[in-house]
C-alpha cells in the first residue's frame, strides 16, 4: 500500500505502517487530503504491484548508512525513528524500486497476497502525540483468501449497524455536546431509564452480598492524591489542580481515597473485617481528544466501584466472592463469554517485591481454586498492585474490558489504614479494588453494540407501546396504559391519527420489546392485540395474561 501511495503521490512522505490485530494500516504525510474517494485508486495500483510478483528481498545496513539513506529520499519520519534506534545494524525490505525500514518477515513476493481491502481514511497525529503533525492514515485488511476477506467485510458491516455512536442518536438515549465538552456524556430520558434500572440492579445486588453504599465528593485536596501517589504515578491521566481559599484541590480520578476516608472514620477492629464498601462513583480522566470514541473512551464517568478491607488471611476467599459475583453480573447481563487476564508487575510501582510477589500468588490462587482458565498479561497491573482482568466477548465475539480486581498492599500504607488485632495492637489491612461492569458510560455503550439497541425487556427503557387504531379507542388504550404502570411497567400510548401500519413501524424502529393493537375488536373483548418487534404476532389475550408474560420475562431477566 505504502508503495501504491508513493508511486501516485510522490511528495509524499511515510510514517509507519504496522500490522494490526485486524489488519493494517500505513501513516502518510501527504500535501493532498486524501479521501474514501481514492480508495479504490490506490487499490488499482496495488493490485499492479501484485500482478508484478517482484520478490521482498530483505538488506541489513548499518544504522548511519540507513539514515543517510532516508535521508536522501527526504523520508524525515523514517530518519527520526532510526536515531532513536539503539541497534547499529538495521533491516530494510525492497521490492522493486520501493525501500522501506522494517524488522520484517514478509511474504516471499507481492504476488503472494491474495485478498485485500482498503476501509477507510482518518487523521493520525505522529507517534500518537497531538502536538506534532497530524498525518492521514489508511487503514486495510487482507486474507489469504477471497472468502475471507467477504466474510470480514460483512462482519464490518454488522459491526457499523450495531455502532453505538449511531444508535445512541437513532434510539434517542445520548448524546455528547461540543458546547458541554468533548468526552462529557449527557443520558438523555430513555438512556437515564436503562442507567436507572442498572444502578437499582447493582446496588440491591450489592446489598445482598455484603456491600455498604456510599456517596462521595469530587474533588479533594491536592495533598491527598499526592500521598496516595497518584500525582506521581498517574498525573498525566489527571486535570490540572483548581485553587479554593488559597489551597489546591484535584478533580478525582480514583474513588479509593474517599472509602479509605470513611473505613479511618471509626477504629476498626479485626471481629469487623472484612469491610466492604461500594460507590457509583463518577470520576475524571485528561483523555487525549484523538482516543475519545463515543461511551468507550470517554472523560468523565461513573465506576461500579466497590473497596475490601480485608486481612491477608481473606485475601484469597474475597477474591473468590468477588469472581462469583462478577461473572454473575456480567451472565444476567448477557455475557457468559469472557477471557480472564492476570496482570503482573509494572516498570513503575510502589511497594516492595516481596509484597507484589505475595498479591499476585493471591489472585492466581483464587483463578486456580474456581478453575477458571487464564493468560499472564506481563507488567499490565496497576502501579499499586496486580490485578485480573476479565474481558467479556459480545455476541460477534469481540472482547471488551469491564471487570477488573485489584489487590492493594501499598495505599493503605501510604495513609495509615489500620485495624486492631486479638491482641490490641495495630496491623494493617489489604485493600482489594474491585470493578464488576468498570463504568456505566462504557458498560452501556457495550450493551447497545451487543444488542444492536434491542435490549431485554427487562432493561427497555419502554417495554410497552399501546397503539390505537382510531380516536375511538383513546380512552380504552388509557385504561390499559395506567393498568400497566400500576404493575411498574414502562408504557407509552400512541394516540396520533396516524395509520396503525406507521405505528408500528415507528415503534418498532424503537424497537419496543412489546406492541398493543387496541381497535373495535380488542375494545369489545376487553383484551389486546399483542406483537413482538421482531415482527411476531401472538395475538390476541387478555390484559391479565400479558401481565403474566410480561412479569416472567422480566423477573427471569431473559
């Protein structure tokens, strides 16, 4: 591709162009603004460098003579790599009369690749940094067959019809305003309803296992995130501090400080551990705006945060209790696909070896005890511990990052959290931090792509539509409306002189789990006339019999 771009932009200069895990792409600094329109231009040309069939022949030169080459060709982005590249011999691939800096392997030809495609433009800053150029990027994939590629190409396609950027606006749940800020979610009343009946779900959840509820404030003193270290270790990830009365105070990023605030707010003995405390707590995250993506990456949001204060002794049957509980929320919401992930040791931590060493053998004691298959994710864990991940797939098997334990050896020393033993003296507790969905914002987005928007009836932000066929049957749809709400059910009446065919086709476009018909006959029997919005109709029944199936759906959360 990078060879396509060249030949038919020759004043262009080449960035990077690495594998994916998907496919592809290669990072141009291109004086024209390239477009989906040229797309299948460069793909011509590429297929000309295909049908060539010239050989990759792989060359070592020294790191300077490299260099000297790029620098030549006035290849600028290819020159600052190699100086920062500490080996002095390098490889360069060419094929033709096209060179290009690469650890390599290729394939043998170009006329070994078989399938490709180009999908799409968008703009790149250089080396991710949004104060240097930005760049077009062009991103590809290609199979070793034809069929391959199509079935990819279809899957894209399923990928963009269940986008939950799109359906967001077309189901009317969110939105994200420039005028508030880039990042910053606004629920709109149909969204807020799906938030509401997860956070009831969660809470009452939590209160059966154990859990104490909490609310907390966002923002603190500078010098509380300064001894947590989160100044030090997470401080590009933090706003700037805001000055109150002369003193310094910080945005919260982490809700953890706050729960270790209220556990010092009594003494504590060892007969009271463990301590569990949950919070939906919305905190804040500096987000370059190039990452933002919709609910998944975002700046502002609310954690399902939960903190346990245990002693190391309940290390490992908390972490247990917390597995069981996780993957319960993750199979009522329609997960029961998932890979697990324990993330070892980072490059810059806090604490002593010995004190990771014994964290880490906690957590994958507990994955061993349940059974539970898992990869080592090397030096992924938190600067403050290790951790498991827990990815869960959707329903086209991508993986998505949600849950996430975390064992604490480190804040609780860093702000004197204590316990009194059997024998009255003062010993220190474990912390666990402990994320079943990770924030609502992303959990939700997640919801939407896998349920293309037709959630369960249970979380439907309206459950019920009542469609009247004409003004005669106004009042009739009332009655069954406001028996339907009596029984806490979401309902909406759809009185419009409207066809009923458009009714139809509008809920359903809502994709309302359940449709009304009410009309003479319905009117006369004292029943309703009931489809599904896939387009099934069960037909008519009585009010008392909807309510049954309706009921079950519901309490079954199927």
């Amino acid at each position: 591709m990078a060879h396509a771009v060249k030949e038919l932009y020759p004043d262009v200069r080449l960035a990077i162009g690495p594998p994916t895990s998907d496919g592809f792409y290669y990072d141009f600094d291109c004086p024209k603004s390239l477009t989906n329109d040229d797309l299948p231009k460069i793909e011509e040309k590429m297929r000309e460098i295909i049908n060539a069939d010239r050989p990759f022949v792989r060359k070592e030169l020294s790191r300077e003579e490299a260099v000297t080459f790029f620098r030549k060709r006035c290849e600028s982005y290819k020159v600052e790599l190699l100086e920062e590249i500490e080996d002095e011999v390098v490889s360069v691939y060419e094929e033709g009369d096209f060179v290009d800096l690469c650890r390599g392997s290729h394939l043998k030809s170009t006329g070994d690749v078989k399938a490709f495609k180009l999908l799409s433009v968008a703009g790149a800053y250089w080396r991710g940094d949004e104060n240097n150029k930005m760049l077009q990027r062009i991103y590809g994939a290609a199979f070793p067959e034809e069929k391959k590629l199509n079935e990819y190409l279809d899957f894209l396609e399923e990928v963009k019809r269940r986008d939950h950027r799109r359906l967001g606006k077309e189901l009317d749940l969110y939105s994200i305003n420039d005028e508030i800020g880039a990042g910053l979610v606004l629920w709109h009343p149909r969204g807020a309803i799906i938030r509401k009946v997860i956070e009831d779900f969660w809470r009452d959840e939590h209160q059966k296992a154990g859990y104490q509820i909490l609310y907390t404030p966002h923002i603190a003193k500078l010098d509380l995130w300064k001894k947590t270290g989160h100044v030090k270790f997470y401080a590009e990830n933090m706003y700037s501090p805001m000055e109150i009365e002369g003193l310094e105070y910080e945005i919260k990023p982490m809700n953890c400080p706050f729960h270790i605030s209220i556990y010092k707010s009594h003494l504590r003995s060892y007969r009271d551990l463990p301590v569990r405390f949950a919070e939906l707590g919305t905190v804040y995250r500096h987000e370059r705006s190039g990452v933002l993506h919709g609910l998944l990456r975002v700046r502002g949001f609310t954690q399902d945060d939960a903190h346990i204060f245990c002693n190391e002794e309940q290390i490992e049957d908390e972490v247990l209790r917390v597995l069981d509980f996780t993957l319960f929320i993750l199979k009522t919401f329609g997960f029961s696909d998932y890979d697990i992930y324990l993330s070892t040791r980072p490059e810059k931590y806090v604490g002593t070896l010995d004190e990771w060493e014994r964290a880490t053998n906690a957590l994958r004691d507990a994955l061993e005890h349940k059974g539970l298959k898992y990869s080592i994710d090397p030096g992924e864990g938190v600067f403050y511990g290790p951790k498991i991940d827990i990815k869960v797939k959707d329903c086209l098997g991508r993986p998505w990052q949600c849950s996430t334990i975390q064992v604490d050896f480190n804040i609780p020393e860093r702000l004197d959290v204590t316990y009194r033993g059997s024998d009255s003296k003062a010993y220190r507790p474990i912390m666990i931090h402990r994320a079943l969905m990770g924030s609502l914002e992303r959990f939700f987005g997640i919801l939407i792509e896998h349920y293309a928007g037709a959630f369960p009836l249970w979380l439907s932000p309206v459950q019920v539509s009542i469609l009247t066929i004409s003004q005669h049957h106004v009042e009739y749809g009332m009655s069954i409306m406001e028996a339907l709400r009596r029984e806490g059910l979401r309902v909406e009446l759809d009185t419009r002189n409207e066809k009923v065919g458009y009714k139809i086709r509008e809920a359903t476009l809502l994709k309302t789990p359940y449709l009304c018909i009410i009309g003479d006959k319905e009117k006369a029997n004292n029943s309703v006339n009931v489809r599904k919005r896939g387009g099934e109709n069960i037909g008519e029944m009585s009010l008392e019999n909807l309510k049954t199936i309706l009921k079950e759906e519901i309490t079954n959360r199927r």
